[in-house]
C-alpha cells in the first residue's frame, strides 16, 4: 500500500520535535504530581532525587514542576506574541508595499515610530495600561516586535510585486486582494518564516528580562524567566539551577529554529531549496582512473540524472554523453526542458540537490589535477574547479553582475579567487582582458558600475570575467537571447575570435534555442529532446542533412535559416505540433513518436537507441534511413 504523508518527509522530524515541545508542559499533571510553587524549606537545593528528578530549587519547590510550569507560561508567551507581531507586521508591510501611496506613509511610518521607541518605555506604557502579566507581556512583546515582520514583509513584496508573474497576474485582471494573498504572500513567506523562528527564540529570552522588571510574570508564579532569575544569586552554590532553565530554553529556541528552517526549505518548490549545491555522489561508480581523449577537455558519459523519492524517482535526463574538445564548439540545442540547462549545470556541480545523479561520469580536464570525476568532487573541490578550470556565462547579462559593484572591483575579485596576486597586477589584468573583449576606454570602464554599460558591453564583460583564470572548457548559456540581433552578431564574433586565438585551446559548450546562430558558430550540435540526445554531429550534416524527425522539425520552424526547407512549404514556417512530454509523463518508446510526422507502431514498442549513422554522425530514431527522403 503507497501511504503518503500529507507534510514534505523532510518536515517530519522537526514537526514532531516542535509537538512535544509544545505538548510536554501542557501534560506536566501527568508527568508530576508536585505543585510548583510548594515550598519545602528545609529541603533547599536538595540534590535530584527519586521523587524529584531534576532536584529542588532556593525555596525547595520541585524544579521538573516549576520547569514544566513555567514552559506553559514562557511558551504560550512567545506564540502568542510572536504569531500576532507576524500576522500584524506582514499585513502592514504587504499592504504598504502593493498598494503603496498614503498605505505606504502611514503603515512604514507606523513601524518606524515604534522602532524609535525605547523598548522599556514602550513597556511601562503598556504595563500602567494592563497592569503586569503574562498578558501584559504578550502585548509588549507584539508590539515591540511586528515592526521587523512589516519591514521584511513590506522590502520582500516590493521585490516580488515588480516580477513578471505579479504583472501578468494584474493583466489577467485578478482582485488586488487576491494576488496580495495568493500570490505575494507564498513567495514571501521563505524570510517570514526566519524572523518567526528569530522572533519566537528572542521573546522567550526577552520574557525574564520583563520578568525581572516586574512587567512579566508575577512570583512566585513560574516562568523560566523566573527561574534564571532566582538562580542567578546561587549560581556558584548551586549551578544546576540555572543550568536546568537555560538546557530549556537553548532547546526551546533550536527546536523552533530547526523547524522554521525546515519549512522555509519546503515552502521553496525549487528543492532545498533554490539551494544550488554540490551534485550528489553517483550510485555507480567506476573503479577506473577517469581518462580523457588527448583533445578532451571535459566529457559526460552516460549521465542520467534523476528527481523525486527513490522508490519514485523520475528521470530528467537519461543516456547522455558528450565529448567536449580544445577549440571546438559543441552547440546543445532542444526546446525548453529537453535538458540543456541541467546537462551543463551538472557540468558545472550546480544542480539543485533535488536532483540527483544516478549513473554516469562527468570527466574534466583540471589544470592542476589532471582528469577529475566532478560527481566524485566535494563541493570544495568544485569551488576550486569553478572560474579555474570550468567558467559559465548566462542569458541575461543585465542581472548577472553586481549593480552595487564597480566593474573593475568585480573583475579583480574573480581573478583573485583563484590566483592570488597583487591587487595592481589583477587591475592591469582586468583592464586588458576588457580590452581583449572589445571594451572601448577599458581603464574608464574599469571604474564604471554595470549600469552604464549596455547589454552587449555587459555581456562582453561577462566573457572577460569569465575567461579571466584561463579555464579550459566555456559553457555559454543562450549568452545572445537578451540582446538585439546586430549587438547578438558581435557577441558571437567575439566568441569565435576568443576560442582562435586562446592560448591553451578552448572548449565552448554553446546552448541556444536559435539554429541560425548555432549554424555560425558551432562545429558540432547535439540535438536533444526529453532528456536524451536524438541526434548528434558536425553542424553541416546535422544542419544541412538532418537524420531526425525532431531535427527537421525544428529547422522547419525556423526563419529563413535552410531555404531548401522552407521551399518545399511555400516558404511557411511550420511549428511542431504538440508539446515535449514531461519526465514524468513520457509516452512508452521513442518520446517524440506522439509529435512525430513519421511515427509508426514499432516506435511505441523501445526506446530506440542512439546509433551511427556515419562515422560522425548518430541518430537515435528507428527511422532515421527514411527522413530526409520522407
Ligand atoms: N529543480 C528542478 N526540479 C525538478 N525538475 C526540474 C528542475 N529543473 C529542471 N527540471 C526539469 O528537468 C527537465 C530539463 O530541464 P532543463 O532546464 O535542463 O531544460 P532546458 O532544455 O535547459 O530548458 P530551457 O531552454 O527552458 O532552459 C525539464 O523537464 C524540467 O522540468
């Protein structure tokens, strides 16, 4: 029988830890019969006993008692006022930040005003009000603390209402009351939940300060608070009676820690989350020395990569291998979610931990190491590996450098992670790099923040940062998507002259969605699609005689680029029918076959595999004879 839990598995432990946190003081009847606030004078500070497990305290009141007790007290405290600061503060700060105007004035000037309150004042104002308590502490504590969750809540919806889905959402004419809770909110509430653990740990701690006022509970009423209190002046006499409050309230305060950091992680869908962290070790492993190619500089080798519990993992990629060469361009090419993306950040050991790796080797070529298994590396060896041997530039070139930081200050600190040098020699580096790339007046730009470049000046210092400790193997994530086409032209003349005129021989692994582009600078293109390579050879055979049904398909849709094509429909662009499957959802066989133009019952039966169709040249369709005259 599959019984699944309602809660992520990962949530399991720290729930249950948090249930008996909060359960424990409540049964304290049942777990002893004592009164906590019996005094037994002659028995003072009588040593832990049969009858009193934790020992007696300055007046001989039974310490488990007044420990459980005061838990009550101490706990019910701090949820109380840490969840209506919460529940407060975070409609303060998402109503000022999405409706902003006079809701902004007057919910972040409200925040400010208690901010500059003195704490102690605020408490006596509100004691002369309620007279002391536990209630009294409740009120203070919820004031003096909903001011950090409209700060965070307000600084996060900001950030989060200026997205691209907020808007969309906005278009699609969605209730402002709506997208504020259904939309904002969960994507907030990741750092909400921090300051709710930060919160709740402080207001324990902050209730003995209260106490000690006499703002707090009232003794000889228990709190832990209390009992800090009254151990303090017995601390060298007696030290087991601070030391019992405070092992309760480390606990306390770790236990709620450990949980909201647990639900922060699962309340993240991007896995553990959004976390980009070394990839997990592969279950197979080859008890040879890894070996390259001579021209080599990094190859994977059947990798599959895998989601999901075990007993339920679902392959995102299966059966990849590729060769990476010196002065070669491999270009990986596929619609959205055939796998490009992961392919590299595998190479990179940046898969998100929620992936992971079952089989296979992913091979590079180290300066300094020789061949080196990236699944076998720890995550320090792959911080030693990255910007050094392997570097990585991305899409958008207006979000991958550092708005707050100089240029040059950028460039200086990737050249100093790897080679240690004097900072005027890293300057002088740095500002001939940006004049390798192209970069007009490199030594004024070298001062100057990536808000004064445009998008192909930034990508061009991307490159150079990049190319900064010589790696030997390029990947270059649709580097051109995000510029316009003239500025795309010489993006990818720059890289071409890079990769000739590199010393030590470079190996650029080039993603892209466009044929156009890959058909001018690639030497060879891996089509994939589903999470496996279809085809696979030197950009002029694959581009100009494609074997798979895939591969044609997507040069059909493309402008322009094979008139030959293109003739034979009038010169109609023609879009691929259907969608790709998803991992989870492949149809039995080749996963194309339902899209596929030529789809016969036999593609339903296997998977077909990848197979020669020449010396350089493999296709993995069981048709693949049949194409090009089909
Ligand atoms: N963090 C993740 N958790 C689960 N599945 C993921 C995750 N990241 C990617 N996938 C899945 O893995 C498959 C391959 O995704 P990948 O991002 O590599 O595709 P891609 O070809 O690079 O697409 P794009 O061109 O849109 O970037 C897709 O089915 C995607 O849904």
């Amino acid at each position: 029988m599959n019984m699944s839990l309602p809660i992520p598995k990962r949530m399991v432990f720290p729930s249950i830890l948090l249930i008996l946190l909060i359960v424990t003081p409540f049964a304290a009847p049942l777990i002893t019969g004592d009164d906590p606030t019996a005094m037994a004078i002659p028995q003072r500070f009588a040593a832990p006993s049969f009858e009193h497990w934790l020992g007696q305290d300055e007046f001989g009141r039974d310490r488990l008692a007044r420990i459980l007790y005061g838990g009550q007290v101490s706990l019910t405290v701090a949820f109380v006022a840490t969840t209506i600061a919460a529940v407060v503060g975070t409609l303060f700060g998402l109503i000022g930040a999405y409706f902003r105007g006079p809701f902004e004035f007057f919910t972040t000037r409200l925040a400010d005003v208690v901010v500059c309150f003195p704490p102690i004042l605020l408490a006596l104002l509100v004691v002369t009000l309620f007279g002391p308590g536990a209630v009294t502490l409740i009120a203070v504590l919820s004031v003096l603390y909903f001011p950090a969750f409209a700060r965070i809540a307000f600084a996060e919806a900001l950030r989060v209402s200026a997205l691209d889905f907020v808007e969309a959402s906005r278009a699609l004419g969605t209730p402002s009351r709506r997208i504020v809770l259904r939309t904002v909110l969960p994507n907030i509430a990741g750092p909400l939940s921090i300051q709710y653990s930060l919160t709740a740990a402080a207001a324990i701690t902050i209730e003995s300060g209260l106490s000690f006022l006499g703002l707090g509970v009232v003794p000889p009423a228990p709190s832990w608070g209390q009992m800090i209190r009254g151990a303090r002046a017995f601390m060298n006499q007696e030290p087991l009676g601070i030391l019992i409050p405070c092992i309760a309230l480390t606990l306390t305060i770790y236990i709620i820690n450990f949980f909201c950091d647990r639900l922060r992680d699962a309340l993240d869908p991007k896995g553990a989350q959004g976390a980009k962290d070394a990839i997990s070790q592969p279950v197979t492993t080859s008890q040879k020395a890894p070996d390259l190619p001579s021209d080599a500089v990094a190859s994977v080798r059947d990798l599959r990569l895998v989601t999901g519990p075990a007993s339920q993992s679902v392959d995102l990629i299966a059966d990849v291998s590729l060769t990476l060469r010196a002065n070669e361009c491999t270009a990986l090419v596929g619609e959205s979610g055939s796998g490009k993306s992961l392919t590299s950040l595998a190479l990179m050991g940046l898969l998100p931990d929620v992936i992971r790796q079952e089989n296979g080797q992913l091979l590079l070529r180290s300066k300094s190491d020789g061949v080196v298994d990236l699944g076998k590396t720890t995550a320090q060896g792959l911080e030693k590996l990255r910007g050094n041997d392997i570097a990585m530039i991305f899409q958008e070139p207006m979000t991958s450098l550092n708005p707050v930081h100089k240029i040059g200050f950028q460039m200086v600190e990737a050249i100093l992670a790897h080679r240690p040098m004097p900072k005027d020699q890293a300057r002088n580096e740095a500002i001939e790099l940006l004049e390798l790339v192209g970069i007009n007046e490199a030594a004024r730009r070298f001062d100057g923040y990536p808000h004064e470049l445009s998008g192909g000046m930034r990508q061009r210092v991307m490159i150079a940062m990049a190319l900064s400790c010589q790696p030997k193997l390029l990947i270059a994530d649709e580097p051109t998507t995000a510029l316009d086409v003239t500025i795309q032209a010489e993006v990818i003349e720059l890289l071409q002259r890079l990769q000739r005129e590199y010393a030590d021989g470079l190996g650029l692994l080039f993603i892209s969605h466009n044929l156009g582009i890959v058909s001018e600078i690639a030497d060879r293109v891996v089509v994939m699609y589903s999470g496996k390579i279809v085809e696979e050879g030197p950009t002029d055979v694959v581009l100009n005689a494609p074997k798979h049904p895939y591969t044609r398909a997507l040069m059909g849709s493309m402008p322009a680029a094979h008139t030959d094509l293109h003739s034979s429909r009038n010169d109609r662009l023609a879009a691929i029918s259907g969608t790709p499957p998803l991992p989870m959802a492949r149809p039995s066989g080749c996963a194309f076959r339902d899209r596929c133009p030529m789809a016969i019952a036999a593609c339903a039966e296997h998977i077909p595999s990848l197979d020669n169709v020449s010396d350089v040249h493999s296709v993995r369709c069981i048709r693949a004879d049949e194409v090009v005259t089909a």
